[in-house]
C-alpha cells in the first residue's frame, strides 16, 4: 500500500497559466501521440475553437426508451449541423445515424447494468476493438466509478480499452460516473478526473462543481463536461458558459438538448456559446429569437 502520511494538500493549480507541453498540436496533453490518434481529435475538437459540442443519447443502455429519444430516427439527422459528436451505442449509431453524416463518432463501450438493479457500477467492457474500427469511431466511451463498489472493475474495464486503443490509434473517453454514494465536491472531481487521465484517456467527461477551474488546470487532457439532469434551457446555457470560462473543452448535452422543446434551437445556442464565445445571455437571447422566427413562418 502507498504511504499516504505527510502527503499535503495539493493547493498550486497555476489556473491562469496555459497548459505546457502545447507545441505542434493544438488538443491539451495530446503532443506527443501519434497521427492516427491526432486525427481522430480532429474530428472531435474543432480546430479553429479547439472545443466541442457533444450530443449524448447513449441514455438507452441503461434506461430503456428515454422521453425525448423515442424516435432517433428522426431527430439525430436534424440535430447533425449543430454538433460535432454523436456519443451513443453502436445498435443507435448503426441504426439511426445515416452514414453519410459526417460527425465524429463516441462510441460507448462499456455496459451491463439497467435502471432496474440501480447499481451501474459493475460494467463490462461490451464492445471490442475489431467493432470499433469498424465503425470508425472517434473515441470508445467507458463508464467509469471511483470510490463506489465496483471502482476494481471499472478500472480494469478502462485498462482494457485504452491498450487495446493504443495498439490501433483510437482515443479512449473516460467517463467520470458519480454514484449515489458520492459527493459532488471538487474534491472527489480532482480525484477522480486525475485517476483516469493518469491511466492514460485521452479525454474526460465529468460534471461542474464547485473550483471547477483546479479541477481542469489539474487534468492533463481536456474535459468535457456532463449536462446532466434536465434544466431550464436558460440554466443550462449559463451551466455550459461558467465551465467554458472555467477551461473546459466542450460540453455534451444530453437531456438538456432532446428533453428541450425546442432542441434544434437549444443545440444551436450551445454552439454559440462553445465555438463563437457567446455569454450565457448572449445565447439565450439567441435561442429566444430562434424561437420567435420560426413562430412567425
């Protein structure tokens, strides 16, 4: 076991310094990899902004037919000119993404709980590599539990893929799970979004707290950040400005864009905000003439 004794207080984050090892490739920590992998963060970061807008419906994994995602048929193509990322599974992706979309592609790997036990902590690793390079995916998206009963498994779920990831130049996401026995706290984040970037992701999913900032100064790949549950559309336009201010990369929303009753117009104010440096006000006045224009057609 490690000597934990006398260990201080991580405190120095250095917020307001960029990230170092930066030269010759424009996405945080990823200097040094290799072309393949470049090119496949090129497809989920933007290169003129360096962030992205994420859409996750991959909720229908766990939780069965999901309000809002009934039919993806129908809404994922309405929604492509307004993301960059289609995170999801592959019998979704297969299925509804029509092949000539061309957005980059997170496909979720990792499953084997419902919403029916509760306990999504003991996930398998349900998708192998050979499926990933068929599908041309972008990044392989594993749940991933610290500090809950299967936090063994689900690192060894994220060993898993990154070395298989590694071996053929595919980007893993490390998807930061909160269970209901952990907090939200800055601490716990830290903790957690530093364990998965430390065994080797090539980006990060979690959620907004509190010192947000040392939390993304502190992880050496960049962060996405969670929606999360369904909020008033402007909360969740003031959500995705105070953690792009803060440093994150981009956001994937989730309900927050297909449980909208407005989700083309929702997803085009996040957009605002990610790529052209829209404030949370700025976007929602946006969205509110989005609205007002299309009532008037």
């Amino acid at each position: 076991m490690a000597d934990t004794d006398g260990l201080k207080v991580a405190k120095n984050y250095h917020v307001n310094e960029p990230f170092a090892n930066q030269d010759g490739f424009y996405v945080k920590g990823a200097n040094s990899l290799d072309w393949g992998m470049k090119k496949h963060l090129s497809n989920i970061f933007d290169p003129k902004s360096g962030n992205t807008v994420m859409f996750a419906f991959d909720h229908g994994y766990f939780m069965g037919s999901t309000a809002g995602l009934e039919r993806l048929d129908l809404l994922l193509p309405t929604l492509a000119p307004y993301v960059d990322v289609f995170m999801g599974t592959r019998g979704a992706i297969r299925s509804c993404v029509p092949p000539q979309i061309t957005k980059g592609i997170a496909l979720r790997v990792s499953s084997g709980s419902s919403m029916l036990n509760e306990d999504l902590s003991h996930e398998v690793v349900a998708v192998d590599i050979e499926d990933c390079i068929r599908m041309n995916a972008d990044c392989m998206a594993v749940q991933t539990f610290i500090g809950a009963d299967g936090q063994l498994e689900s690192l060894d779920n994220l060993s898993k893929v990154i070395n298989a990831g590694m071996r053929y130049s595919i980007p893993t996401l490390g998807v930061v799970a909160v269970g209901k026995q952990m907090e939200r706290t800055d601490r716990f984040f830290k903790l957690a979004t530093r364990i998965v970037a430390e065994m080797g992701v090539q980006l990060v999913k979690t959620y907004n707290c509190e010192n947000f900032e040392e939390i993304v100064a502190a992880c050496p790949v960049p962060i996405v950040v969670a929606g999360g549950k369904k909020l008033p559309e402007k909360d969740a336009l003031n959500l995705a400005y105070t953690v792009m201010a803060k440093g994150a990369h981009g956001v994937d929303m989730g309900r927050n864009i297909f449980q909208s009753n407005h989700p083309i117009e929702m997803a085009q104010a996040i957009r605002k905000i990610v790529h052209e440096g829209y404030t949370d006000t700025q976007a929602y006045e946006f969205y509110q003439d989005m609205i007002s224009d299309h009532a008037k057609e």
